[in-house]
C-alpha cells in the first residue's frame, strides 16, 4: 500500500453514553467513522487483522472502570499488518505485528515507571485496536511469529504479559514444580497453564465447570477440582498424591486464597493472586505467616515481560487458545454477549480483516 492509496478513513467500535437512562448502566458500542491523521515522526499505521476482548470491555460499558473516554474506540488486544510508516523506508513497513495493550511500563522490574494505561474504552492511552486501521508508535509493536495468525495473536497480548508477569516473574515458576491455576478458562488462566506447562511443571487447575477441567487436562493439565465443591482443598491434595505439596498457586479469585491452599502449599510457597472474581480482600492468619507463605499482588506486567513473553511463545510454539471467532465489526456485540455469560474457554476474537494465513490447532 504506496502513501497515494492509504486511507483517509476507519470504521471504529466506540463507546457511547447510554442512549437511554439504562439501570443498571450499558454502556453503547458502536461502529464509527473516524479520520485517520497524518503520521508523526515514530508512527506506523498498522491494518488490524484481528482484535480479542477482555473483560474490562465489557466492565467499561458498565461504567466500572476508570477514565472512560465516550468516543473513544474499544479493545487492548490487536494484530495485523504494518501497511505505512512516516520513515518511508522503515524496516516495520509489510511486517506483521501485534499492538502493546499498555503504555507507562517499560522494564522496570517491579512497577510502572510513569502514569500507567491500557489501550481501548479511556481517555488514556488514546488508542483502541477494534478499528480496521490504527496509528501507534513503532515502539509500540511488537513482530508476529511466524507459526501465529493475526486471530491467533490478538488473543495473546494482555492475557500474556499479565499471566508472564504472574507466573514467571513473580511465581518463579520452574520444571518439576508443583503449581495451581485457579479459575481455568479465563484467557490469563489458559496462557498460565501453557506457560507453566513449557516450563516443565505439573499443573492442576480449579473451575466451577467440570467441562472446563476435562478441557484443560485435554491441554496438559494433570488434573483438576470444581471450587463449587467446599472440599475442593482435600480433593486437590488427594490428586497431588502423599508427601507432595504445592509449590505455587496462581489465582484468580482472591478471598479465601490463603487459608484454601496453606494446608496443601509447601513451606515457603508463593501465592501469587492478579484477580478479585471471589472477592476484593484476601485472609491471611498467623498460620500462612508461620509457613513463611508469601502472597504477591501481580498486575498486568511491563514492555519487556511482554517482550519475554512472546520470544517464549516462539520458541515453544505456544497457540493462545480461542474460544469464539466473530466476523467483522458488526459481530461484536455478539462478542460482548458471550463475555458476559462468562461460558468461554479462552480468547474471543473478532476478525476484522482478511487473514490469509493458515489457522493453526492449540498446542503447548
């Protein structure tokens, strides 16, 4: 595509102010037109093969989520291809590439260097991926593998460096270890599971749904218990076997985290905890302290978790696991629909323009 035939305009999922007094607040989506600008020095513009939703979505058409911007455009999640650039031989231009979900983290290893956001629904970072072309820093992308599609890799941004973050940065993760996944079937969950898989640990999982444990055992989980179940604690250590313990558990759900596992977590045990689906405040008693437990908050994660995150999804052939596939932009309210039954078991994707590329089946 030569600059004489780029664009002068994107069709965009935006959020808007609720047409009518809705109780409780939803938020509309819908598709605009929106003028594409003139590209600054360091900016690309990227035709977006495929975008993936988060929750967030669809907690920003609640009104339940910080700095909601009305008119800005949906999604964290985006892949496609570099069709322009403002340097007109940037070595970006033809690449395929996937968008950053983040922007105010870019290494440090412990937190956010500066004002932290992610893409899509707020007033900051001004950039959203459900849109058929987006202008975004060329620092700001990140090289597709080669063994991805763009669906394929539009389900793997956030969920990967929030699960990369979790399991490897924080929960130090390693072969032969024993480690929990709790709440399997969330895009983050599946990614942990299939990073800890290459890793060489053994993996249990928790779900609610007896269907998403035999699925996740399908992936390489060894086993796995309903949390419906209030003996759920007992039957994972009677799955571990006698004499074996946890050595992590990344978890999902927050509230009784601590006292569920501490009977089953081996001395000195990390917990490490990115979610609230249970409940926002976590027990913690003299027993876990006398474990010498140790309980991590882990959000989100950094440019170069991100970065990380994606050389290892190369090198072991990772496939972020999909769910649902939509077509088009007009689908995705069909999108939101299925996120909010909350039924999934992994990733849903809307595919916004043609991918040639040959899709390719999960494996680890």
């Amino acid at each position: 595509m030569t600059t004489t035939n780029l664009p002068k305009f994107t069709r965009s999922l935006t959020i808007k102010r609720a047409s009518a007094q809705n109780d409780p607040v939803y938020h509309d989506a819908v598709i605009e037109q929106k003028s594409i600008p003139d590209l600054k020095k360091g900016e690309i513009l990227v035709r977006i093969g495929a975008a993936a939703f988060n929750h967030r979505d669809v907690w920003i058409r609640k009104g339940q989520y910080p700095r909601i911007a009305f008119g800005s455009v949906f999604g964290a999640d985006g892949a496609g291809t570099v069709v322009a650039a403002h340097e007109p031989n940037d070595p970006l231009l033809n690449q395929r590439v996937f968008l950053t979900p983040s922007r105010g983290w870019e290494k440090h290893p412990e937190a956010p260097e500066s004002d932290f956001g992610i893409l899509g629904g707020v007033s900051y970072p001004p950039l959203g991926t459900f849109t058929e072309y987006a202008v975004v820093e060329r620092d700001q992308v990140i090289l597709t593998p080669g063994h991805l599609t763009d669906v394929q890799m539009a389900a793997w941004p956030l969920g990967a460096v929030t699960a990369w973050r979790a399991t490897v940065v924080n929960g130090l993760v390693s072969s032969g270890q024993n480690v929990l996944i709790t709440g399997i079937g969330g895009g983050v969950a599946l990614i942990a599971l299939q990073i800890c898989i290459a890793k060489g640990a053994s993996v249990y999982v928790t779900s609610g749904s007896d269907n998403k444990i035999q699925k996740a055992i399908a992936l390489g989980a060894k086993g796995g218990v309903n949390y419906k179940d209030k003996e759920w604690p007992a039957q994972l250590g009677a799955l571990l076997g006698k004499g074996k313990e946890l050595d992590v558990v990344i978890d999902s759900g927050g509230g009784e985290i601590m006292m569920q596992t501490s009977k089953i977590l081996k001395h000195g045990g990390r917990v490490v905890c990115y979610g609230m689906t249970a409940s926002p405040k976590i027990t913690f008693t003299m027993r876990e302290v006398l474990k010498n437990l140790r309980l991590i908050g882990s959000t989100m994660g950094s440019h170069q978790d991100l970065i990380d995150a994606t050389d290892f999804l190369a090198e072991h052939h990772i496939i972020p696991v999909i769910s649902h596939i939509f077509e088009g932009l007009e689908s995705a309210e069909q999108g939101f629909e299925t996120m909010k039954k909350g039924e999934q078991f992994g990733k849903i994707v809307v595919k916004i323009a043609p991918d040639t590329d040959t899709p390719v089946k999960t494996k680890l």
